[in-house]
C-alpha cells in the first residue's frame, strides 16, 4: 500500500482527483475505456466537486468513462443518505457523461433485488468474469468497514459481485448493497481516501497492527495498486 500524507483534506482531494484523471488516460490507452467504482460516505464530495470544476473535468474522458457505485444505502436517489445523490451533485450532474454510462444502485429497491439488478448490471459491461475496475475508490469507517463490508459480517467471504446487507451498527443504520471483497481486490488500482482525526485510530490499527483482518475489512482488501491518501491531521500526535 502506498502512504500518501498530504497536508490537508483539500490536498487530498487534489491529489486525488489528479490519480484519477490519470488512471482513466492509462485505462483508455489500455482498452479505450475507463471504469471507475466511486466511494460513499462524505469524505471523496470534494474529490468530485474538483473534478467537475476546471481544470480537472476538461482532463477526463467521460464519453468513454463508465461510472460504478462501491456501496449504496437503501433509499431512494434523492434520499440525504444516498451516495448517488452526494455523487451526482458534486460531479455527475455536472460533467458530459453519457446517463448510460452511469450505473447506480438501486436504493428505492428491496435490498435483495437491488443486488441481484446490479449484479446484471456489472456483467452487461464485465461479462461473466469477476469484474476488474480501472479504479475502485474507498473510504474507511471508524470500525475498518470499506465500501459496506463491516467486521464479522459474512460480507467479507462472500465470492459474489454484489450483495445486500443489513448491519445493525452501520450508520445510518439502513440496508444497504455492496460491491463484494472479490471485485475490490480484483481492480488494478484501489485508492483508500481517509482524512480527518477522527480516522486516526483506525488508520493506526489497519496500518500498524496485526489486528484480526476479519475485524477490519479494509485491511482485507488486496488489489495490484493499492494506495491511501491521507492528510496530516490523521498523524497529528
Ligand atoms: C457508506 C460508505 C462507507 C464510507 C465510510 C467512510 O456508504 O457509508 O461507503 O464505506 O466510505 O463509512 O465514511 P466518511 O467518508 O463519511 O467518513
């Protein structure tokens, strides 16, 4: 995993918005598309809303950029606890990608349903095959959940796509879908985003100890490039 420290959250945010923009250049050079899963949660909104301001959205290939969820919370697009909706305020609304090439989950379904219609959907662009991102953006939970694999859920064995999960202690405690340990750990990058203080302590433990990797999922995931960026205040003693 590469240790990325920057000096704050808007550093990050820059930074991260540039290893996107050329992730997708090497990713359209390598098969003429680009394939990204974006984060939920409220840590990559200024990653996006840097994307879709100038300079960055002139630098992205969005005709040929299919945007992917890695988890959605189970309510409908317009819902305050939507990751579409955070995603397509900041970015997706704002930007010349093609509304097919936007593949949301979808929260106004049951939760099973849900998955099983992403679950279609993955294989209508990756075919049967587990599906390999360009890019999988996460973030990180105060617990080590990633995406919406929390600890000692059987999210994390699981060798599906996609799947529906209800996790008592997740906030907001609602159902929610998720992209499975497989897919993440079958992208050729992954991009961990986790600034703040409050993700100091679970930055510690899944960088530094030998935790039990079934209490910290986020250390379970295992892709080709894995990078974290981070800002100073999550090492500010
Ligand atoms: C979700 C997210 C979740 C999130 C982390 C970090 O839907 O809740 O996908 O995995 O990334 O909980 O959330 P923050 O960025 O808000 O700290």
């Amino acid at each position: 995993m590469d240790v990325h420290i920057h000096a704050d959250h808007e550093a990050v945010s820059r930074a991260a918005a540039e290893l996107i923009i050329a992730t997708a250049h090497r990713a359209l050079e390598r098969s003429g598309r680009f394939t990204i899963a974006l984060a939920g949660g409220s840590t990559p909104k200024r990653t996006y809303e840097l994307l879709a301001a100038d300079p960055f959205w002139r630098a992205v290939p969005w005709d040929r950029t299919h945007v992917f969820f890695g988890d959605e919370r189970m309510v409908p697009p317009d819902h305050e606890w939507s990751n579409y909706r955070t995603a397509s305020e900041a970015l997706l609304s704002r930007v010349p990608l093609p509304r097919s090439n936007v593949h949301r989950m979808r929260g106004e379904l049951e939760p099973e349903s849900a998955a099983q219609a992403y679950g279609a959907e993955l294989r209508s662009l990756f075919g049967e095959d587990v599906p390999c991102f360009d890019l999988i953006l996460l973030g990180l939970g105060p617990d080590g959940h990633t995406a919406s694999i929390f600890p000692d859920s059987r999210t994390i064995t699981e060798s599906c796509t996609a799947t529906a999960v209800k996790v008592p202690s997740a906030e907001p405690e609602v159902a929610r879908v998720t992209l499975c340990l497989p897919v993440l750990n079958n992208a050729r990058k992954v991009v961990f985003l986790a600034t703040g203080r409050d993700k100091k302590s679970v930055l510690d433990k899944m960088l530094n100890t030998k935790t039990a990797k079934h209490l910290f999922p986020a250390a379970m995931v295992r892709a080709a490039d894995m990078h974290l960026l981070t800002d100073q205040q999550v090492h500010a003693d």
